[in-house]
C-alpha cells in the first residue's frame, strides 16, 4: 500500500524546521560587548522616538544605500551558480529544480520578490562613539541611542506592531568568504534532504494550497537563506561593526504571533530624497521578556543617550537630559562626544 502523501513529506519539513532552530541556537553565541547597540540620529530622530515610544525599521530597499540588501542577494546568486554546476544531479532531480528556482528568485524574480517577503532593518553600531558616524550627521551633532541586547536572536522588550511580524537581532558580517561559506552550507545541509525516496510523487499528491506541498518546502528554505543574507554587507563597512534588527513576516516559524490574516498591516511612509520610504514601528513589549523587566517597563530599553560632537555640547547634554526625564527614562545615562570631527 503506497504512503500518505503527508506521512512523506512531514518528517522532511520537519528535518528543515529543525535545521533552522539549530542554526539560530548556534548564532545565539554572537552577542555585543557591553550589552548595548548604538542608533545613530538625528535631533529630530532622537525626539520622536523619546517622545513618541517607538523606533523605526526602515524598509531595507529604501535606505541611504540600497546595495546593503542587494549586496547579499549578489552573493547567494554566485554560490547558487557553483552548487548547480557542481552538485551532479540529473535534471529532474527535486533538489535541482529547488536550487534552480532559487537562483531565478533572488536574481532574475528580484523585483517581485521584494514585494512579496518585505524587510524592514533598524540600524546600530558596537560603538557608541565612532567617528565616521558622527561625521554622516555633520556639523549639527547627531546622537547615539544605546539599547540594551544581548545577543542574535529575539528582540527583548520590543516588538513589531504589525503582529504578522517577528524581529530579530542578527550581526552584520563582512567577509565574504565567510559569507559564501555560509549560504553554501545552508544549501549542503537542506537541499539533500529533498532527494528522500517517494517525496517528488508525494508532493505531486497533495494540494497547492498545503504548506506541504512544493511551495511550502521552497519558501522554508528560502526563508532560512533569506535571513543569512540580510547579515551581509561590503567589508568596506566593516569599522561600523554593525548589528541590525531585521522585521519581516515569517512563512515557516510566526512564533504564534499570526492572526489569521485579520490585521490589515499597519505599514507607514515617511518621505525623504523625493521618495515615499516605508516603515514600520518598533514598540514596547511591556519588558516581561527582558532581564530586569522593571526598568524597561512599557518603554523602549534605552540605557543611554550619546549626544554627537558640537560647540555647545553643555547645554545638548542638559537637553537631552530633560527630554529623558519629562518622557520617564531617567534612568538612562546622558554622555557628550570626546572627539571632534575636525579629526
């Protein structure tokens, strides 16, 4: 008697499912030195998130340079190319065809792909004081946020609002053959699996529409490549040792936070350079997931303000200092610059 089509196709879902818990649970162990990550800002930019309780993830193909998200897809694209020339299978090979339609979609598919898996980034640097920032804000000063975290993974103490959304810290990687190296081994590791006897018949047997089916399996394993990448960047920037707080929707693993699809997505746009910049908003979890819950109660975990080099750095200090009181985050520390842009 032939198989359950879902009794063939499950255990392999299930094995890429798995793949993923492990290798977040192997990132985990990349974490910042102090516990804080660095937003740089503008005045403006530090007033609305002070004032308003709430940080925003910019969409990733909307900021100051679009080649930051690009930048990754251009490197999976070429190991997708060796590992089709090189892995052997015949061309009605599943794994193959996967392979395959993943190197149509982060290339050629690339535009419509951006519609359709949305990504929003929120920005921060290891350093707090780094010079090269201070310079992107000029002479009007600019000012570093530092939020607490601990490490990739889940964000602590904040939140999507969007509830369809999941965020996560990851840490920007520059080298690229490490990068490479990393996209090569998420395809080793899953692509195989779909070379299991009866799983082509069994996917044939079941209906479009079940997360089972041939679609379902791609956009896993997409998905799990997708959140690779977006760690990725030049090692041109490599002094901003970045880390970023990637928001995106999630096909496999929505960690209970989907409604059925009965929220419209709360998407907003803001305008800059002649452009509409989408976004979305980061906002208070209510602290019950993070590490002293009672400091950060109903408020972004912002442990300190940094303000930027500038003549009167006094009186910005005091301001800021003010500003923090009035919106209760009196207990965030308050610093200057100690370098000057005429560096």
């Amino acid at each position: 008697m032939p198989k359950d089509p879902f009794q063939v196709t499950t255990p392999v879902l299930n094995r890429i499912v798995r793949y993923n818990l492990d290798r977040e649970s192997a990132a985990s162990e990349r974490s910042p030195v102090g516990s804080t990550l660095f937003h740089y800002t503008t005045a403006d930019g530090l007033k609305g998130i002070v004032e308003k309780n709430e940080l925003w993830a910019t969409s990733a193909y909307y900021l100051n340079d679009t080649a930051e998200i690009i930048y990754g897809y251009g490197v999976l694209a070429e190991v997708l190319k060796d590992w089709i020339s090189s892995c052997g299978l015949p061309e009605r090979s599943l794994s193959l065809g996967v392979a395959k339609q993943l190197q149509d979609g982060f290339g050629n598919q690339l535009f419509n792909r951006n519609i359709i898996n949305p990504i929003y980034l929120a920005c921060f640097c290891e350093d707090g004081n780094l010079l090269s920032q201070w310079r992107a804000y000029g002479q009007s000063g600019g000012y570093s946020i530092g939020f607490r975290a601990f490490g990739e993974g889940p964000v602590l103490c904040m939140k999507p609002e969007p509830c369809v959304y999941t965020a996560r810290w990851v840490k920007v990687e520059y080298e690229r053959t490490i990068q490479m190296q990393r996209c090569r081994t998420i395809l080793d590791s899953l692509l195989p699996i779909l070379e299991e006897q009866e799983l082509t018949s069994a996917i044939r047997e079941i209906d479009t529409l079940s997360p089972l089916d041939f679609q379902g399996i791609f956009s896993a394993i997409s998905e799990i490549l997708v959140e690779e990448i977006v760690a990725f960047k030049s090692k041109a920037f490599e002094v901003e040792k970045e880390w970023r707080i990637v928001v995106r929707s999630r096909e496999m693993l929505k960690q209970g936070t989907d409604d059925g699809g009965l929220a419209p997505l709360p998407i907003h746009f803001r305008s800059d350079r002649g452009l509409l910049i989408p976004y979305i908003k980061l906002i208070p979890s209510g602290g019950k997931d993070f590490p002293s819950a009672h400091v950060y109660k109903g408020q972004l975990p912002i442990y300190s303000v940094r303000s930027g080099p500038t003549r009167d750095q006094t009186i910005a200090m005091m301001a800021t200092r003010m500003l923090l009181d009035k919106h209760g985050y009196g207990a965030a520390r308050v610093n200057g610059a100690d370098i000057s842009l005429n560096v």
